[in-house]
C-alpha cells in the first residue's frame, strides 16, 4: 500500500512523561444541527410573524433550540464490504510489454505441447497393448479329445457306485476313442 512514517517531538514526549502537568484546551462545545422539516397543509398552531432578511433578527428564549447535554447524537457506523484491490494498471514500459507478449506465447506453447504430449501417450499405450497382447497370446489350442465319452465314463461310475461293472460298456466306448486319438496324433514313420 504505502510507507507511513511518523514523528513524535520531544515536546509531546516530555507532556506525556509528566503527569503533574496537563495541557488546557478549550473544550469545544458542538454546535446543534438545525432540524429540517417539511412542511404539510396543516395549518401551524403558533402562528410567528414571518422575518425578512433585511430585516435583523430577533432572538427569543422561547424559541431557540436547546443543545442536549452530553456527547451529540451519531448516525450508526455504516459497514461497508471488504473488496479486493483493483489490479495494478498495465505499464507504459515497452520492455514489460515484451516480455508480457513473450510470456502469452510460450503459455501458447505449453498449452500445444501438452495436447501433443497426450495424444503421444494414448498413442504408445494403445501400441503397447497391441504388442503385449500379441507377444503374449496363448496360440491355438487343439480341443481336448473324447471329452464326451470321458464324461459319460465319469457319470456312469457316479450313478453306480456299488455295481461299477454296468459300465463296462462306457469304458470300451472312451477306450476306443482313446486309441483313435492317440493314432492320429502320431505321425507315420514309414
């Protein structure tokens, strides 16, 4: 805001350091405020001869205002609210002015660079899934063979537990196709 200094002279150091002495002033007494008031179309019940100005005027007791005693009456302490300080106007300085332009063009940048920075990223982690997931890829698998009669096989044993001979036909069925799958996975040696 503003430097402020202030200064204390030694005669109002010495009147404060003593206390025997004290400073007499005339109090001032203040001046009572005319009332203003409006006038309404009644008619007035003393009824006053009216004073020109060129005429002097006379001053009756019965007329005057009589001060109050004590502290004259103050309006109520208006609040007012708290706004931030204006911003400083911009300066006449060519330099500033350079180097404020500069500052906007390299935000310009930064702001461009980030966009590229984004797009550069979603780019190389969408490439890096591709590769992971062509590196890592579980190839073909071939079925697993005879999984029906192996299941049938299974079911069979389940249901008879005690007579596990019944199923003498389920087995021949899952043994058959055991040894047609094991024949064709192995190649011919001719």
């Amino acid at each position: 805001m503003g430097d402020y200094t202030i200064q204390i002279s030694t005669k109002l150091i010495d009147q404060l350091a003593r206390d025997d002495e004290k400073v007499k002033r005339k109090t001032r007494k203040p001046r009572p405020k005319k009332k203003t008031t409006v006038q309404q179309h009644e008619e007035p019940q003393d009824i006053a001869p009216k004073e020109f100005p060129s005429e002097p005027k006379t001053s009756s007791p019965a007329l005057a205002p009589v001060p109050a005693p004590g502290w004259p009456v103050q309006p109520p302490p208006m609040f007012l609210p708290v706004t931030p300080a204006p911003p400083p106007p911009p300066a006449a300085m060519p330099e500033v002015e350079a180097i404020r332009s500069i500052i906007k063009e390299s935000e310009a940048v930064l702001e461009k660079l980030d966009k590229q920075e984004a797009g550069a990223r979603q780019e190389l982690s969408k490439r890096a899934k591709e590769l992971h997931d062509k590196e890592f890829k579980l190839p073909y698998q071939n079925p697993m063979p005879c999984t029906e009669e192996r299941a049938s096989c299974l079911e069979c044993y389940k249901s008879n537990a005690k007579d596990p001979l019944k199923c003498a036909e389920a087995v021949r069925r899952f043994e058959a196709c055991a040894l047609m799958a094991m024949k064709s996975a192995t190649p011919k040696a001719d």
